[in-house]
C-alpha cells in the first residue's frame, strides 16, 4: 500500500540509495511512476506492505516502511533490492555502491568515492563541519535528525582523527 512518506510513523524503517549523478526530469517523472508502481505491488509473504518514498536533491531515492503494519521479509527486501538494481541499469547510475560519499558543496552535492573524500580531508577541501549524508540511518526519526549533518556527527568523523 503506498502511503505518502512524510505520513508514515517515526519508527518506520527506511533504505537510503544514493546515485553517483543528479537525475534529469524526465528520468524524475519516470522513477517516481516506477517506485509508486513497485511499493503498491510490494508484499511480503503476500500480505501488502504499508510505504512511501521520496526524491532527494535529485540523487536520492528514499524508500519507508511502517513494520508496525507488516514487516520486510528477506524476499521483500530482495525484491526491493532487485527493483533498485533494475533502475541501476535502466538508467545506468550507481545506487547500491556504499564505498562512496555524499557531501555538500556549497549548493551542490558532490559524490566521491571513499579513497577521494579522504584525501580532500587531508588536503583540507573538506572539513569536519562539511555537510555529508549519513545513509546508515535505519528509520524516520533517524532521517529527519541524523540524514543530513555535519561530518563531525556521521560515520564519516573517523576520517577526521
């Protein structure tokens, strides 16, 4: 059952995929008529499941489920994953590499793999007050406090020491 994502509780579980480039409009409009398409379809042991999702700065599909309604089983999960791999090569775009990073820029969102972002720490092109986003989060609530925060508040912190 697709729900809108910003009605779906706090404890929610949520999947962050991070694109290696911004998304053009076009492919905008089409993703977002795919992924309505694959969360009213999504069931887990043939019972529906009760998500939402958003688009972020063109360059992040965020997936939510209330578990509190049905909860992702390892074949749902599969097929959430299967889905996101099917829009990888549609649109030929990296979303489940998890060895890269997301930071801003000023206005913009830089992307770079994990051996780059840390040699722009060591040249001091970016700081430990850099904006990155944390797509370790596991729910809403972690999301909305902890999705986009300053380096020295993620994951990201160890590269700084």
């Amino acid at each position: 059952m697709l729900v809108d994502f910003n009605d779906l509780p706090e404890e929610s579980r949520v999947w962050i995929y991070q694109c290696n480039r911004s998304f053009s409009d076009t492919e905008l409009t089409e993703i977002d008529a795919l992924l309505g398409e694959f969360i009213i379809s999504w069931t887990a042991h043939g019972k529906g499941l009760q998500a939402g999702y958003k688009v972020i700065y063109k360059r992040f599909i965020v997936i939510g489920l209330d578990q509190n309604f049905n909860s992702a089983t390892g074949c749902s999960i599969d097929a959430s994953v299967h889905f996101i791999q099917n829009l990888e090569q549609h649109y030929k775009v990296d979303l489940l590499d998890k060895m890269n990073v997301s930071f801003k820029q000023g206005e913009f969102i830089a992307y770079k793999n994990l051996k780059d972002f840390r040699q722009m720490i060591k040249n001091k092109s970016v700081s430990s007050k850099t904006i990155v986003f944390n797509n370790l989060v596991s729910n809403i609530r972690e999301f909305k406090e902890n999705w986009e925060v300053p380096a020295s508040e993620s994951w990201h912190s160890r590269f700084f020491k």
